[in-house]
C-alpha cells in the first residue's frame, strides 16, 4: 500500500512560488530562522505539526516542551519513519540533522539533551512547519493521529 505522503519531490521553481521565501530558505537550503522570533517556539495548541512541503506528520503538541532555544522543540516525532537523521559538518562541531522523509526538507536538528522519557531534543524551525488544531484532524485527514490528544 503506497503511503500517502509519499510524494515525489516538487520542482524548485515550484517550491518557489508556493513558500515563504524563509520557508524556502528553512527547507530546501538548510537555513536557519531566528530564535524567539518565529511562529511556534511558543505555540502552545494541542494538534499535530506536518511538513510544510509535504504534509507528512512530524511532531504532536503532547511531546512538544520549553528548552529556553527559542525554537519548538519536542522530545520524540510521532512517527520516525518520517524522519530522516543525517550528519552535518557545516559548524566546528559535527550535530544530527532532521529532514522530513518524503520531502527531504530540512526541519532542524538532533540533540541529546532533552527530557525524559527519550533525552532527545529536536530542535525544529517553524518555517518547516505547519500546524494543524487537534479538533481538525479528522478534517485534514490526519485522523489517525487523533488518538494521541485522548
């Protein structure tokens, strides 16, 4: 059964037209947007965050908490088949990438000093992100995730 979020990855030209150009920026050239200064390092809305390029579910608000960054973090993805980790080189030293699966954007990065239950703390810019309310999950077609708010 094919997943439903896998799609092929759209033209640049495309992506282009359709984001922000932070959201650009953010994921499909890596950057970075600024700490506190952006739309959900403060969020605090029971729902689910998806890829804004792609839909594909990443984070839930009930793992989402506080780590002073400036940027939401969450201690676990709703599912990490949708995310893919990969080292990067680009600062002195070597941190752990996140990037959606289908879409290859860039969200953020990997950290190892979250909370428990997982000690993890990913580190996500909003730009990659779009928010949807728990009360309009089923609506969007993210149903199966409703469970998690219960």
């Amino acid at each position: 059964m094919p997943n439903k979020y896998a799609t092929f990855k759209k033209d640049q030209s495309l992506l282009k037209d359709s984001l922000t150009d932070l959201q650009y920026r953010v994921t499909q050239k890596s950057g970075t947007e600024s700490p506190f200064d952006n739309t959900y390092w403060d969020h605090k809305e029971a729902g689910l965050y998806v890829d804004i390029v792609s839909g594909e579910p990443l984070f839930a608000s009930i793992h989402k908490f506080d780590s002073g960054t400036g940027w939401p973090s969450f201690y676990q993805p709703v599912d990490e088949d949708f995310i893919n980790l990969k080292r990067d080189f680009k600062m002195v030293i070597p941190r752990t990438e996140a990037r959606s699966r289908y879409a290859d954007s860039h969200l953020g990065h990997l950290f190892k000093d979250g909370p428990e239950p997982t000690g993890l703390r990913y580190c996500i810019n909003s730009a990659a992100l779009k928010f949807i309310k728990k009360d309009d999950l089923q609506s969007m077609g993210y149903g199966e995730f409703a469970a998690l708010f219960d």
